[in-house]
C-alpha cells in the first residue's frame, strides 16, 4: 500500500510537471547579473580592456529532448548574455576606480572573460520540485608583464513541493551567474595584478 501511495504520489507529481512544462517549446528568462562591489580607489585610474567570450557549444541554458514535440523545452536567455555579463562586471570594476574600455588600448591591461557553463537542470521525485544551476567563467588577465588565469565556478539549488514558475527559474539562473562573478571581485591576486601592472 505504501509503494502504491509513493507510485500515485510520483505519477501526480510529473503529470503536474508535464502540464507545467510539456507545452512550452522556447522558454526566455531576463539575464541580468548583479554584483555588490564596495567602492575604491585601487584601480587609480587605470585601464582595463575587458573583452567577453561566450565558449558555450549552444546558447541553451536548459534542454530537454522529448519523444513528442509538445514534450521539447529550451531555456534560453532573452537578451545577448554577454552583452548583460559585461555591463555588470563593468560596473563593478568602475566601481573599484578602474577605467573600462571594451576596446584595446596601448598600455592598458586585458581581462578576457569566458562563459564556460550555464547549466539549468530541473527534475521531480516524491519529495518534490528540485533545480539546479551551474554557472562558470574562465578569466585571463594579463597586464604588463604578469598574467593570471582562473575559473569561477557556483552552484545554486532549490527544492518545493509544488511546480515552479518563471520568476523562480529566473532568479535561481541569475544568482548563479551573478555569485559566479562575484568571485572574480572576491579574488585579491586577480585585482592586485590589474592594480598594479609593471
């Protein structure tokens, strides 16, 4: 009886899922990152030239491959995604005293970002609705004679009872992303070499 009650209990749980998700063919959530940066001086002026590239094999954020069309869905971004990366890790690095330039200059160091994960995954059990969202960026920084290169990697993840809506998807992607590059404010050797090039 208990196995039964947990088989029902499941086989509810994804029709929901399926209602939920099974007639969206092309889902958008709005990318935009945040990064809290406390204001400085340290970049004194200096130049930056941040440059960002998206190292993806495809766009999708999430995408599930169905047996019927009406079982498809993508997870997509609304806008260019880099376009939204380099307009928050502009800010932030204003924010720090730095002077940022999207192209290269004689003298000014270099901060090539690269997306290398945006990974949305979903799935539904007996205890529930659960996603995931994996984000990683792959940073090179040269400036004068010193170079540095690192990943930033995060991990978030939620679980309920129910099917989750949009506004959910898009806050659990966006704070990914958006604590992904917050390490790359978090790193002291990364902002000593671009505050001090030579």
């Amino acid at each position: 009886m208990l196995i039964m009650k947990k088989l029902l209990f499941l086989f509810f749980y994804a029709l929901i899922f399926f209602l939920a998700f099974g007639c969206v063919h092309r889902h958008e959530v709005a990318v935009n990152p945040t990064v809290f940066v406390k204001p400085s001086s340290i970049g004194n002026g200096r130049t930056i030239y941040l440059k960002i590239i998206d190292s993806r094999l495809n766009n999708d954020i999430y995408k599930r491959e169905g047996n019927f069309k009406t079982n498809k869905v993508r997870i997509v971004a609304d806008s260019n995604l880099e376009d939204s990366i380099i307009k928050s890790l502009q800010r932030g690095f204003q924010d720090l005293g730095f002077r940022v330039k999207t192209r290269p200059e004689s003298g000014s160091s270099s901060l090539k970002v690269a997306i290398v994960e945006t990974k949305f995954s979903m799935f539904a059990n007996t205890s529930g609705f659960h996603q995931q969202m994996k984000a990683g960026f792959r940073v090179a920084v040269k400036a004068g004679p010193q170079k540095y290169n690192q990943v930033y990697r995060d991990i978030q993840k939620v679980s309920q009872k129910v099917p989750f809506g949009r506004f959910l998807n898009e806050r659990l992607i966006n704070l990914a992303i958006s604590q992904s590059l917050q390490k790359i404010f978090s790193d002291p050797k990364l902002l000593n070499i671009l505050a001090n090039p030579s």
